[in-house]
C-alpha cells in the first residue's frame, strides 16, 4: 500500500500572530486598567487641581483614559507626599 505525504505547514507564523495579539491585549490591559499609568501621554491627564484646609495643600489630576489619579500634598513648607491611586 503507498504511503500519502502531507507536506506540514509551518507552525511559526500563526504561532507568532497569536503571540503579538496576546501581547498587545496585555499591554492594553496593563495601560487601561490604571497600572500603567507612568506611561501614558501628558495629554491623557487632566488639569493639576488645588485645595487647601488648614495649614494642607492638595494638587489632585486624574487620567481621562484609565482608572488612574495622582495627587501630590503638602503640609507646611518643607514636607509633601506623593499618592499615586490606580484602578477602581
């Protein structure tokens, strides 16, 4: 009886499209969800806001593309604190 040959396709290029979907699903995640917020443009954050109580100063933005807030306090003259609060 002949033996039938199929020649076999090469794994690699659809190995290497679901990597690079799977990739960018992750970096989009990481970014969107509020994790990656360092690394998102300048433009994607809002405006520094001000509040005072007391002897207390607060600069609050948040980020209009993700689940991400920075907010920088002061107390006094010499000390502050940085927040950086990210996701829900």
């Amino acid at each position: 009886m002949p033996v039938i040959r199929v020649p076999l396709r090469p794994a690699a290029p659809r190995l290497m499209a679901v990597t690079v979907v799977v990739l960018l699903g992750l970096v989009g995640w990481y970014l969107f969800s509020g994790r990656g917020a360092g690394l998102l443009p300048q433009d994607s954050w809002g405006p520094w806001r001000e509040r005072q109580v007391h002897d207390w100063w607060v600069r609050v933005r948040v980020n209009s593309w993700s689940d991400a807030a920075e907010a920088v306090g002061y107390y006094g003259k010499a000390d502050d604190f940085t927040l950086k609060a990210y996701g829900t």
